[in-house]
C-alpha cells in the first residue's frame, strides 16, 4: 500500500503511543504507574459541564462560525485582556480543536516550501512533525550542556534568510523551565525587527510556580497587534484539565486570522460548539480552580524533587511551571529510547524518552498524577536501575524481578 513521501516520514506521536501502550497493559491487569501522562487528574470545572449540557440538551448541534461561537471568543477577549494586558478584537482571535490544531494551521498558513522554523530544544515532540507536515525545515537550537534555558546568541547565529517563524514554549514541556524575562524581551524585540513570526505557546503559562510569573510577551511590544509578529497559542487542556474538550485558540493579527480561518474553514469547519460552550464555562466560572490545580501540582513537584533527589547520578532541573520534568539518566544509558522501554517492561513505570524532545539521555517525568503515583514511580524506577537494590519487589501479588539495563 502506497502512502505519501511527506506522510510515511511523519513520526507516530510517542506520548499518545505510550498512553496506548499503559491501557494495554492495565486492560491486562498489569499494576502501570504512567509518568508519561500530559493531564492532570481532577474532574472537569462544574461551570464547563453544565455549560457544555446545556448546549447538548436545546438538541440543536450545527456548525457554527469557522473561528468559533462568538461568546467563546468575548470570553477569550476578556481573558487576553486579563492574563496579557492586552486587549484585542474578535478578528485577532480564532478557535480551532485543540491548541495543537491551532499551531498546525497556523503553521500552514504561514509557511511556504523550505521555510525554516526555529524549535529550542527541549522542545514540545509535535513541532517538528508539525513543520515538516508543511515542507517546513525545522531548525533545532540546543543548550548548552546542563541547562534548559536558550541563549540568545544561539538563536541569532540559527536564524537565517529562510526563518519565517521561531517557537517559544514557556513553561516549557518537557522541561518545565520558564524563560526568563529578559529573554522574552530579547525574542520579542529581535523578531519584530527582524520581521520573524514569534509563536508563543503559552499553553500551560499559568502552571507557575513559587511566585513566579511566565512573562507575557505584549509586555514587551510597542506594536500595534495588526502590525505585530507576535502569535500567542492558548487551551484549555492544561490549565482547567480538559484535554478531552479538545478547544485551543490562536491570537494574531487579523491578516493572519483570516487566513487561518480560511484554512480551517476547508479542514474542519469548526470545533464542536458543544465543547466550545464548555469552554467557556471554564473561562466565565471561578477561577480559584486554576489556583488549586496549581498548587496540587506545584505539591506534586516538590515531592517528585525530593524523590529524584536521592537518585544517584541522576541530576534534575526544579521545574518552574508545567507538570514535567526531565532527569538527566546518562549515568545510567545514554539511550533514552531504550531506557524507558526497560523501566516499562522491567519496572512498570511509563516514561517518555528524551530523545523525542531532542534531549538524549534524560527521561520527561510527568507528576500530573496522585502523589502516590509520583512517589511509588519513581521509587520502582530507582530500584530497577540501582545496583544496590533488592532482586525482586512485589506489587501487591505481582512479583517484579530485578534485572540488568
Ligand atoms: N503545546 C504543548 C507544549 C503541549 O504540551 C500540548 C499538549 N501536550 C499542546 C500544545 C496541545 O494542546 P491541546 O491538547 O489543546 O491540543
């Protein structure tokens, strides 16, 4: 069966493989912790349930508008204006399935053949693809050893005449580092003169942590938004855990949107209302429910810290944001790929290895889970790659037998 050039290269998407493969074997009984999961636990907002029902039950599900019901985007408006300082107009604004939908079509509208795009690893697996997907050239800018952070400098010497567009992802998945303020200010300033599209994915930009704050990039333009490189991609999925609603937006300026419009218009018409009225809810109904899933999280860190922290040779960067983190294992393999495939088969624990985010040798930890899921999938991670550890444990009736990397 014949499939595409452009398709057959497309990678398969590890975190949703691996969710397949855990399923799998909890169908089988099997005791999986899953540390690979990008969702937290908690039920959907009240206010996003009745809203969504409310929808279902007026029996009276159509397409509506390409860009989205035009309540959702008021309330999108007002939470702009909130979190960004920024206020802008419906047509700066489109609601697409997903933020995920939303970058691909952006990315699409954009993009010509053989333009490049500048991904700072480590870096969100689906941006690459997404790139290629377009006959995009994806250029992958690393850190310096140790760190997680871009430096500017490294930015600058990537760009060239063929980069239309640079990704920002902060907090960043998978190694929860938020970028610092100066760097904010530096990117925005260097693409708008250099006339290079800046896409802020901001999806989890209120999973901070300590005090901190992930510094909103209209910060730091004097642009008019219709003048500005500036494209800011925000969602549901993190912040209020409503990954299954699949509802994501893209704010930009409003040449841009209408393009995207069109090209959604032609894909998949719209997102569901029924889940854009769920939306909504979450956005207009309290928002304490943001704050307390925060601090679960940021709880969650502190214990998965504390857990990694009595890992020899395995050295951690305190995630600042997101619910990820990502261990340095290359004291144990310096494959990732075949590590987490050993601490799945061996130890039950889902991991995802680091090479899909461009960082070899590291695993990206999920702690969106039970604190009891985090303590217990880190301690069966310890005890199968610890030399000192005992030759067999026993999860309830389940005898795991300890073996060699
Ligand atoms: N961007 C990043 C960095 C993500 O981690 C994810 C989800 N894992 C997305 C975008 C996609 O979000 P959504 O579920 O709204 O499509």
């Amino acid at each position: 069966m014949s499939v595409s050039e452009l398709a057959g290269a497309i990678v398969e998407s590890p975190t949703l493989r691996l969710n397949e493969e855990a399923r799998l074997l909890r169908e089988r009984g099997e005791p999986v912790i899953h540390l690979g999961i990008g969702e937290p636990k908690n039920k959907t907002p009240i206010t996003a349930i009745l809203s969504s029902a409310s929808k279902l039950s007026q029996g009276d599900v159509k397409y509506c508008p390409s860009d989205g019901l035009p309540s959702l985007k008021k309330a999108i408006i007002r939470y702009t204006e909130e979190a960004y300082d920024k206020v802008v107009a419906p047509e700066n604004v489109i609601v697409s399935s997903g933020a995920k939908q939303a970058i691909f079509n952006i990315l699409y509208t954009i993009l010509n053949p053989q333009d490049e795009v500048v991904i700072l690893a480590p870096y969100w697996v689906s941006y690459p693809e997404m790139v290629k997907m377009v006959y995009g050239v994806p250029v992958i800018v690393t850190p310096e050893d140790g760190r997680f952070h871009p430096r500017m400098a490294d930015i600058e010497r990537a760009v060239s005449s063929s980069t239309k567009a640079i990704i920002v992802n902060s907090p960043n998945n998978p190694s929860g580092v938020v970028y610092r303020e100066e760097f904010i200010a530096q990117i925005v300033e260097f693409c708008e003169r250099r006339k290079i599209y800046l896409i802020m994915d901001d999806i989890y930009h209120k999973l901070v942590f300590d005090g901190r704050i992930a510094p909103p990039c209209y910060r730091f333009t004097t642009k008019d938004i219709e003048d500005s490189r500036l494209i800011v991609i925000n969602g549901i999925a993190k912040l209020y855990g409503m990954t299954g609603f699949r509802i994501g937006w893209c704010v930009a300026p409003r040449k841009i949107i209408t393009v995207m419009n069109n090209v959604q218009a032609q894909t998949t018409s719209c997102a569901s209302p029924v889940m854009q009225a769920g939306a909504e809810g979450a956005l207009l109904g309290l928002q304490s429910f943001v704050e307390a899933l925060r601090l679960t999280i940021q709880n969650n860190r502190d214990v998965a810290m504390r857990e990694l922290s009595s890992f020899n040779g395995v050295t951690t960067c305190k995630p600042e944001g997101t619910f990820y983190c990502l261990p340095d294992f290359r004291a144990y393999s310096s494959n990732s790929v075949e590590l987490s495939s050993f601490l799945l088969k061996k130890a039950l624990v889902v991991t995802v290895p680091g090479r899909e985010f461009g960082m070899e040798g590291h695993l990206r930890l999920s702690f969106a889970g039970t604190v009891k899921d985090v303590t217990e999938g880190i301690a069966r991670i310890k005890w199968a790659l610890d030399p000192t550890s005992p030759n067999d444990i026993y999860i309830g009736d389940k005898r795991l037998i300890r073996d060699w990397l």
